[in-house]
C-alpha cells in the first residue's frame, strides 16, 4: 500500500472515529497549488515527508471543531483554530505510528500551524482528499 492510500484510509478512520461515524469521501484530486486561506497545517518530517493540511469555509471548520472537541464553539477564532489543528496532530500521529508499524518508515511531526502568514511550501505530488460530513465539506490536503 502507498503512503497516500494509507493515509486516506487512516484519515477517514479516524474521522468516523472522532467527528462523525458517517462521512462521504469523495475522489482526490492532485492539484499544483491550494488556496491562500489554506494555513490549518502541519509537516510530517524523517524517512517520508508530507504536508497536511484542512480548509473549508469557516462555518464548517466550525462545526468540524464543535463535532470533534464536543464543545461549544461560538465563531471562528483561535481556540477553533487550535482543536482543528490538534485533530490534524492526532491523525498524523496515528498515520506516523501506522507507517512504522505497517512499512517500518520512521517520521515524525512538526508542531502544527495556524499562521495566515506562513509559507507553505508544497512536495510533488500534491492531492485535494474532500470529506463530506452532515454539516458540509472540509477539503484535507496530502502533498507529498
């Protein structure tokens, strides 16, 4: 299994694990940029380098941040911006733990971002995953 296939499959696992049991993936796309309001990342860093990130309209982050923490959000701020963050550090850590386990490749993360500002530069490959979920899609990014 390629590194991308494994972490789909991962991605969406633990999406129905944490946020919410039923969800419609819908085909990658490879893509050679992403959206400026892109900026929820974090690198995975060793024997396989990626870029993750997650985007969606700002109510839908929302409500992904409200489905995942249980708690109650009431805008766009920096708090939401740290549990979505923290769900994109939880997935990489299990996708990290899965890789060494599964094809003995060594990684690990960096702290995640959410500075508008940063750069973020992307690898080769580079795959738009979009996750349906009741309250709308969130677009899951996987350049490596």
């Amino acid at each position: 299994m390629e590194q991308k296939d494994l972490y789909i499959a991962e991605l969406i696992f633990n999406l129905s694990r944490f946020v919410q049991e039923e969800t419609i993936p819908h085909p990658s796309m490879t893509v050679s940029a992403i959206p400026k309001e892109c900026y929820l990342s974090q690198k995975i860093i060793g024997e396989y380098n990626a870029f993750t990130a997650l985007y969606a309209s700002e109510e839908v982050l929302c409500d992904f941040a409200r489905a995942y923490s249980k708690f109650e959000i009431d805008g766009y701020d920096d708090l939401t911006r740290e549990i979505l963050v923290d769900f994109l550090n939880l997935h990489n850590g299990f996708f990290a733990v899965n890789l060494s386990d599964s094809q003995e490749i060594e990684c690990t993360l960096m702290p995640p971002n959410t500075d508008p500002d940063a750069k973020l530069d992307l690898n080769m490959h580079t795959y738009i995953l979009p996750i349906e979920f009741d309250f709308g899609t969130v677009n899951f990014i996987l350049s490596e």
